[in-house]
C-alpha cells in the first residue's frame, strides 16, 4: 500500500466488478454443453470464477445441493471451486426462482478485464453508484426500430 490514503496499489485488491447469474434445467440437471465456454473465458483471464453450487429443486419443493462429482467428468474441472461465498439464503433466493423438478448453478465471477479499469477509478476517488444490464432483446428491438426509422 502507497503512502497515499485510499490509494491502493496491491496487486491482490485490484478487482473488477462481480457479476452472478442462476441458470435453470428445467426437468433435468445440466448437460455440460455450455462449460468449455465458461473455462475458456477463466483461461484466457477475462472472468475469474469466485463462486459455483449447483443445486435441485425436487417436485415437492425440496431444495438440495448437487455435489460438483454427481454431474459428471466434464464438471470435475470446478471441483473445489466453492469458495463459500454463496450462503444458504442466497442459494434459498436462487431456488425461489426455478421450477420444482429443475436443476440450477449459481455462478459469481468477476470481471477481471475490467479490473484495471476499476481500480484506478477507486484509486482516483471514484466508486460504482449504479449498474444495470441492458436484456438482448430489448436491445435488439430498439435496433431495429432504430433501423425501421433510418429507412423510412
């Protein structure tokens, strides 16, 4: 750490912006189809992964955790990677949102592209006071009205 108050400059500080997402299998546990996808994006250092459970919601309601070893070899890759972050209220908020019978991951990671950028705003005094995410389709609506405008 600098001399400078609230200047950070240790390497192990500098973080980007964390994200979390729950993704549903309705009916069924996952099939593995989308992990090269995430692993790519930890290999190639754009997300690092903080957090990943996997869990079931019986038809009853029943909420269990799936042991990363249950899923399969593909998934073997994020065995020990539960860092604990996720609580049992978050996984109970996660569970709320799918369907009984359903299968779901929470998964948070960080966005380490971002993470330069991030510190040195913090660095400069500055600080996150607001973020959203803007839904594909939405976006892609507003596109082509924008598009149907230009044309006519």
């Amino acid at each position: 750490m600098d001399d400078q108050a609230g200047v950070d400059q240790t390497a192990d500080r500098e973080l980007g912006p964390i994200d979390y997402i729950v993704v549903e299998w309705t009916g069924k546990q996952p099939t593995g189809e989308a992990l090269p996808h995430l692993i790519d994006l930890i290999d190639r250092g754009i997300v690092r992964l903080i957090d990943i459970v996997f869990i079931t919601k019986d038809a009853d309601g029943t909420v269990a955790r799936l042991e990363i070893n249950s899923l399969g070899a593909d998934f073997a890759i994020f065995d020990g990677a539960a860092t604990s972050l996720l609580d049992d209220s978050d996984l109970a908020e996660a569970a709320a949102i799918i369907d009984p019978g359903s299968s779901a991951a929470v998964v948070v990671w960080e966005n380490a592209w971002a993470a330069p950028f991030a510190t040195a705003v913090r660095n400069g005094g500055g600080q996150l006071v607001a973020s959203g995410r803007i839904p594909v389709d939405a976006l892609l609506e507003q596109l082509d009205a924008a598009d149907n405008r230009i044309e006519s």
